[in-house]
C-alpha cells in the first residue's frame, strides 16, 4: 500500500491542534460522505482516506507514534521494544553482535526493513516472534431525527464502504456514543479488528422539547376554557390524550403527565414525563356582539 500523508488528506499543517484537526475532519467527511457521493468510486475512496487520517490524528498517543515513524506506526512499540532487547542483548554479551542493529541505524531511515526482519525470525543474535496488531478504530456519526430513536429499530448505514446493519436502542441522546465491537480496521499479522465509534447526531422536528427522558410541550389554551373551564385533547410523542381544565386556569401553569415522556435509554418499558405548559390565547376576529359582553364582564369586575 502507497504511503498516505494524513496531514495532506485532512489539508492541514504537522502543527494542527486538536480543534482544527476535528473541523477539517468534519468538512472533508461531509464533502465526500457516501450518501452525498452515490456512486462515486472516488468519493468512496477519499472518505475512507478521511476516516482513515482522522482515526491516527485524533488520537493523541497514534498521532505521537506517526509523527515519529511515519506509514510504519502502528509497530512502533515494537520497534521500541525490539531496540531495547537488543541493547539488553549487548549489555550481556559485551559486545554487539554481527549483524545486529543500533538506535543510530534507523536514523532518518527507512523502517520497513527492521519490521521485515522482525517479524521475519532471527535478527543479531536474539529471537523475534511474530506479533498480531491490533486494527485502527473509526469513528462516525450518524444522523436522525428524534422521532427515530423513540423507538428500538435496525438501521443499514455504510462505513468505510463497509454496509453495517445495526440495532439503535430507543432513548439514545444526542451526542451520546456507542461501541460497535469489530467493525473497525483490519488488524495485522492476524491481530483482531479494530472497533467502531458511532456518535448520535440528533435533530428534532418535532414539537416537543426533550431534556433527557422527560418531554415538553407548550399548549394555546383558548381564554374561555382557561376561564370557565373544560375539557381539551392534548398530542403525547405517539398519542392524544384527553385533560380537564379547572376554571380560572392561569397562563404559565405546568401539567405532568407521567410516564408520557421519552423512553429511557436501555430500561426497557421505562419512561421520562411530559410536562405541559399552558399558554393563554387571546381570541381574534371577535363580533361586536361578543366585545360589548367582554365589556359587561369587565363593568362587573370593578
């Protein structure tokens, strides 16, 4: 595989801090996202370059280790473990062994052959197993609207390519992340995948307002029925419900209706509340007829 620069990918300097890093991450990702790009080999494989570049550089300690050992980071600990057998190794003998290597011969070099020969056997006198490495984790987000994480529900979404058919639990919030075991990178000589990062970006194109699990909603109550009183219907998140209304109801006054809120994140059957605000509306377009008996009602009042 051709080397890849992730600092030219995401179009940033080595001296990026960490918030440019995210923001450059987020503009190319919807650039070249697979749903904006149907069809578009390229796009695909810019996105994957996105993810790819994003997952090293993001990452504080990954960044540490390519900043330092460039396409060859992943086996820097054992490189740094390898370099220190073999100083162990020389302390022992006495001497350096035919054949054998210093910190000083990788020095602005190239590290593909020390890896070649590690993981190839024998290399100046000690012993090298062949080690499995673990694959690169991604992350991603995925969009919805409130209305889609009321309820449990399978969702096919595509990451790096890969079609992924996953399980979102009713309740999730947004911002909120769940690990999807290995789904992430390959991992090399045999090591296991990498896992998946999926991070909920929710929108909310309802009337409700929802902190947590519980649920908000302003209603126009008419100025007659906060009056003398009655009985209205109400929307719930997934239903209508029927309220009786006292006379003389003030404006601002907050009704809870338990257990008609959101559901609440892996508590299966469990729900926040809903609390209703009313808000008293001035009727319009009144007769002559009906302001001069406003105006009875307000001669009585003084």
């Amino acid at each position: 595989m051709d080397y890849i620069d992730y600092y030219k990918v995401l179009g940033i300097s080595k001296n990026a801090s960490e918030s440019d890093i995210k923001k450059a991450y987020r503009k190319s990702a919807r650039k070249y996202h697979p749903d904006l790009n149907p069809n578009d080999a390229e796009a695909e494989k810019r996105f994957k370059e996105i993810n790819e570049a994003n997952e090293v550089l993001s990452n504080a300690e990954n960044r540490k280790k390519y900043d330092a050992y460039g396409e060859n980071w992943k086996n820097a600990d054992a490189y740094e473990q390898a370099k220190k057998n073999q100083e162990n190794y020389q302390q022992s003998s006495g001497q350096r062994s035919q054949g054998g290597f210093t910190q000083e011969d990788f020095e602005g070099g190239d590290f593909s052959e020390f890896f070649g020969s590690m993981f190839g056997g024998r290399s100046g006198g000690f012993n090298t197993r062949q080690s499995g490495y673990r694959g690169q984790d991604f992350n991603a987000e995925l969009r919805v609207d409130l209305k889609d994480v009321y309820t449990t529900q399978k969702q096919t979404i595509t990451v790096n390519g890969k079609k992924i058919r996953l399980t979102i639990p009713a309740g999730v919030e947004n911002g909120q992340t769940i690990k999807i075991t290995g789904y992430g990178g390959d991992g090399a000589n045999g090591g296991p995948k990498g896992d998946l990062f999926l991070t909920f970006v929710i929108s909310n194109s309802t009337k409700f307002r929802r902190e947590k699990g519980n649920l908000y909603l302003d209603y126009e109550l008419d100025m007659f029925t906060a009056i003398l009183g009655g009985s209205i219907t109400v929307d719930t998140f997934d239903s209508k419900v029927k309220l009786n209304v006292k006379p003389e109801t003030q404006g601002g006054i907050k009704v809870k209706l338990k257990g008609k809120g959101f559901p609440l994140y892996k508590k299966e059957g469990q729900f926040g509340d809903l609390f209703i605000t009313y808000n008293i509306a001035t009727p319009k377009n009144l007769t002559e007829e009906q302001k001069e008996l406003i105006k009875k009602i307000q001669s009585l009042d003084t």
